[in-house]
C-alpha cells in the first residue's frame, strides 16, 4: 500500500517482528551492528545540526512574501520566487525527514517525537506562507506565460510545472468563488470523518467461537487475522458475522458513502468537469480512457480469473467454492527463510537483469546504511521509502524477519528509493518527486523480478508452490479486486450523476451484481452469498476520490515491463532506467509510453494475463505429478 505523507512517499506494509543474526539481543537497538541500521548523519550530523538548521530555514519562511503580488510581473520575478520557493521546500523537507526518521527508531522517545511534531508545525506554516503562489501563476494568461519564458532563459526548469498550474485554468474560479470552495471544505469531508470513526471506534463488534474454543472478536484486525483459518466452518461463522454487522448498519453506511459522492458531484459541478471521474483523473493529467479500458480489459479477462478460482477449488479440495474460502493458504506451509545477508545477495543476483548502472545503485543501497534493517524495542513497524531526500539519498525503514514476505518487501522498498535515486540524480528538485500514477511500478517490478528468480532457483515442488501461489493471489487481489472496487466507485457516481438516490440497499444490489460478475456467481464458479455483498461498506478506498484504480495500473505496467525485459528486449534496459529517470518531468501516460507501456492499449493486460496463465499451467503441472 503506498501512502503519500506530505511530498515524502512512505509505503506503509505491516510485517511481523523477529529474526536477527545470531549473537544479536533481540529488540535491543544498541546491540545491533551499525552496518544494519540507517546513518542518518546523512542528513544531518548532530540534533544540534538540525536545531540550528531549523532555525535558518524558519528565517527563510517569512522573506517568501517578497514575492507575493509580483509574480506574474516579468519571467525574471517568476523565476527567483521559484528558485526561491523550492531551495526552500528541498532544504525543508530533509529538515522534516530527519525528525520523522529519528522518530521511528524509537516512538517512544519523547525527543524526537517533539522534533517531529515541530516540524509538522513548521510545515503548516511554510505552506501557509508560500499559498499565494499558485493562484498567481494561474492569474497570468497563456500569451505572457511564453513571452517570459524567451525573456528568461532560465524558467525552462519550471516549465513543466507551470504548465500543470495553467492547464487548470478551465477549471478555476474568480478569487471569490475559489474562496467559497475552500471554505465549503470545512463540511465536505465530513462523510469520511464520520466513516473513519465509526467503523473504527464506535460500531459494535461481534465475538465468534472458533472450533478451537478460541474467542475472535471481529473488528478489521481481527476479521482480517481469522479469515483465512483452514477450517471452513470457521470461515463460514466469521464472514456470516462480520458482514451481518454490518448489514445491520447499511443505512448509516449507506447515507455515509452517497453523502461522499455528493461532495464530489458538487465539487465536479462547481469547476466545470463533465464527470466526477474527469475531475479526479485530471489531477494527474490520466485520460478516463485509462480507466475505462482497464474495467474493459478486466472484463474480457474474466476467463482466466474463473480458471485461478476454479484451481483455487481443486488445490482446497471443496466441493463448491464460495467467497469465504478466497483467504485460506492454497499449499501447506513451507520452511522459505532468508537471512538478511543472503537475501540480499539473492535480491542483487535477480535484478542483475536490469544492468550494470542498476546494480551499481543497488550496492549504494545495501552498502552505505541506506537500511534501518532490525526490529528493535520501540521502532515503528511495518516499511516505508523515503523517497525523495533529495541532495541526499533515500532512506528504507524495514522490520525484516527471514521469511519469503521479508526479502519481497526488501525488494519492493528497493524499487522506491533506486526509482527516487535514478529521479534525483537526473532531474532538478522541481521535477523529481514522480506522480502518484507511477509510484508503485518500479517496486512491484522488483518483486516480479525477484519471484522469477526464485522460481528458477528453487526445485521442491511445495517451495515452488508456495511462490506461484503467492503470486496468483496477487493477480487477484491486486489487479481483479481493485478494478472491481473501481468499477463499483465508477457505477455509484454513475447513478448519483444521473439523479438517483443510493441507498445502502442499493449500494449493495450495486456491488452483489459486480461481485458476481467477477466471481462468475452466474456460471457456478463460486457461489457469492447476498450477505456478503455488504462489502463495499468495509472498504476505506471508496472514500478516496477514484483513487484505488492505480494499484491495479501500475501491477499492469510493472508485469508488462518485467515481461519485456525478461523475454530478451535488450532495448528495455536503457529505456527503463530512462523511466526510472523521468521523475515528473513529463505527465505520467506519456512517462510510460517511451517504455513502451500504452495504459490506453490493450498490450499491457494482455502481458499480464500470459504471465498468469503461465502461473497456472505450473501449479497444474505440479499437482498432477503429484497426484500420480
């Protein structure tokens, strides 16, 4: 899951703690070796560095103003309140990177934690200082926008950021009316707030019995920890009772979600745009057409994910499938365990394959304490990239534990910081921090490309299972499940646009057509029970402005690519570290084509549906040997 914390990209993905090298006292920070924990003097040397960098870069916050009504005065004062505008957003956000990753060695140290928090004071102000900036490129007219540009030579850096400002001139309003819009702020997100504390506070939870006497409570945590239990008569208690509450509340949830929609349809009708879905795409500058021919091409592919739920069928050994048995384990569990040191030399052997000029990156990573590597007593679970430290390098925050989950997760967090080193080293700041559209590509690419090694390297049948399981379920979850999300966010702003009320029973006739749809109900390839279909008011994306469609395009993008590189297209490699290059230098569509990847084609889906039918003809080939 990639989450966008200020321009700083974090992915957050929760993992167990554990594993360290022998000899080492677990979850005690000073007794790991310092080969294996990040250097954060990159940075900065010293707290007390960082204090008196603090308070030179507050000085600086204030003298913004110099600008301010100036700006569309002439090229030369548009490019200094640039310059100056982003040396000091580049020199703040390291200042704010070092707090939060001081932080996380140890949350409860109260230290670091008030740097942290004082930085995220700072920043309020420094945005609220450097506020008017926008507004007044947007005020200045297309014909003096490229009269300063000949003048001043020197806004060439920033042209592709003026150009993402001005495109919007369509879709802004007079001072006063954009000044009603943001007040009308302070009320639109109250359909979220009231989500978020409900479904996580305030709604009542049921307690289920398991066969093992073991009592589960069934909030999110403990519905998603208990699902996948091998006991089907377990699955069966826990989904009846999971969605049964919420079933008991689908008018709350109900006026909840079509009270979010109507934000959005206000928010489309006062800027202009013909359609929720233009207006949330347009912020990337995404065609719709992306996004229709991804639920198109899902559709006509449907086929190929009936034959993964059919094997999913045979491998559980049921003689129906339903949709509570989507989450147990396809294969027993297998001994996979990876020391750090040796799964880090398995991480560079599998991406070998994308150069000499990515290798030599990589060893930058692994070698010079980019990596806070251990759990320790204290330190902030899961992994994230700090992304774009940019005059220094990217940090990765991992709690790393030996099992297979681990050395991807690695791999995954390698493909964020080399993308941020290959954007920072060739494009100025302005350009480097890379959309959101193209954030996950070069990650999951890394965690292809590492389960195709491995899937060479390894030769017992249950090892090789494990993988090509693992990885089927990501075909489904990440690329069938999310379109289905988006499908069904596309088809409820639909209706809303068109006047229909949505009520939580329609929400659910909506989303029980859908599901069925998917999980081919009709065709008897798995029974979808109605209850079951009060899903959609679990999920916290619909509450994101179309924004779960990227998961499912950048899986598309990465496999494409991985497909290219590994059947032999040597051009690939050049135009791939190219890709990695390209920051947000160009928006993200065309960003994709020079690799060759046509999101408005069909040849991206098309690749990937070949990987996973390859997929399946393995696990086939496997369980018939081993039948026999």
């Amino acid at each position: 899951m990639k989450i966008f914390f200020m321009p700083v990209f974090i992915t957050i993905l929760y993992l167990y703690s554990g594993m360290v090298p022998a000899g080492i006292k677990e979850n005690e920070r000073e007794t790991i070796p310092e080969k294996y924990k990040w250097d954060l003097t990159h940075l900065f040397p010293s707290v007390e560095a960082w204090q008196q960098a603090k308070d030179q870069i507050v000085s600086r916050f204030d003298k913004m103003s110099q600008f301010k009504g100036k700006i569309g005065n002439s090229g030369t004062v548009l490019f200094k309140a640039l310059d100056y505008y982003f040396k000091l957003r580049q020199d703040f956000y390291l200042f704010y990177t070092y707090a939060l990753q001081l932080s996380d060695q140890d949350i409860r140290k109260s230290g670091p934690l008030s740097m942290k928090q004082e930085a995220a004071q700072l920043e309020t102000q420094f945005e609220k200082n450097s506020a008017f900036i926008r507004p007044e490129i947007l005020s200045i007219s297309s014909a003096p926008i490229g009269k300063f540009m000949m003048e001043e030579p020197r806004l060439k850096v920033y042209a592709q950021y003026i150009d993402n400002i001005q495109r919007l001139r369509d879709f802004t309003l007079s001072q006063e009316a954009e000044a009603l819009v943001a007040e009308a702020g302070r009320v639109t997100g109250t359909a979220q707030d009231i989500f978020t504390v409900f479904s996580n506070a305030d709604m009542p939870r049921p307690t289920v019995i398991l066969s093992d006497g073991k009592t589960v409570r069934l909030d999110p945590s403990g519905y998603s920890a208990s699902r996948a239990s091998a006991v089907r008569s377990d699955r069966v208690k826990i989904f009846d009772a999971f969605f049964g509450a919420f079933n008991e509340f689908r008018r709350t949830f109900g006026t909840q979600l079509y009270g979010e929609i109507q934000k959005n349809i206000f928010y489309k009708n006062a800027r202009g745009y013909n359609s929720c879905l233009d207006r949330a795409l347009n912020t990337d500058n995404i065609p719709t057409a992306v996004y229709h021919k991804l639920i198109e091409n899902t559709h006509r592919n449907l086929p190929t994910l009936h034959r993964y739920l059919q094997l999913r069928k045979r491998m559980l050994g049921v003689d129906e499938l339903h949709y509570y048995d989507m989450y147990p384990s396809l294969v027993k569990e297998v001994d996979l365990k990876y020391d750090y040191d040796a799964g880090t030399k398995i991480i560079k052997t599998a991406l070998n394959v994308l150069g000499p000029r990515y290798s030599e990156a990589l060893d930058l990573a692994l070698n010079r304490r980019w990596i806070d590597v251990f759990p320790n007593t204290g330190k902030r679970s899961g992994a994230y990239s700090t992304d774009h430290n940019y005059g220094a390098h990217p940090y990765i925050l991992m709690n790393y534990n030996g099992n297979y989950e681990d050395l991807s997760t690695l791999a995954h967090e390698l493909g964020h910081a080399l993308h941020s080193h290959f954007s920072n080293e060739a494009q100025p700041y302005v350009n480097s921090l890379y959309p959101i559209f193209l954030a996950e590509v070069a990650s999951t690419a890394n965690e292809a490309l590492l389960i195709d090694h491995e899937l060479q390297r390894l030769d017992h049948p249950d090892q090789r299972l494990s993988l090509l399981g693992s990885y089927l379920e990501q075909f489904r979850t990440t690329l069938f499940r999310q379109t289905q999300f988006a499908e069904f966010e596309l088809r409820i702003h639909e209706e809303a646009e068109k006047g229909n009320a949505l009520s939580g029973d329609r929400f659910t006739e909506i989303y029980l057509d859908i599901l069925e749809k998917y999980y081919g109900h009709d065709q008897g390839v798995t029974i979808i029970d109605e209850l079951y279909a009060m899903e959609w008011a679990y999920i916290p994306h619909f509450y994101y402005n179309f924004y779960v469609y990227q998961y499912s395009t950048s899986f598309l993008a990465s496999q494409a690519l991985v497909e290219k590189i590994l059947g032999g297209n040597t051009e690939m490699i050049t135009k791939y570290i190219t890709f990695l290059s390209s920051g947000s230098s160009e928006y993200p569509i065309p960003t994709l084509k020079k690799v060759g990847i046509d999101m408005t084609a069909d040849e991206p889906f098309d690749l990937a549906m070949q990987k996973m039918n390859k997929i399946m003809d393995e696990i086939e080939a496997i369980l018939s040997k081993q039948k026999n």
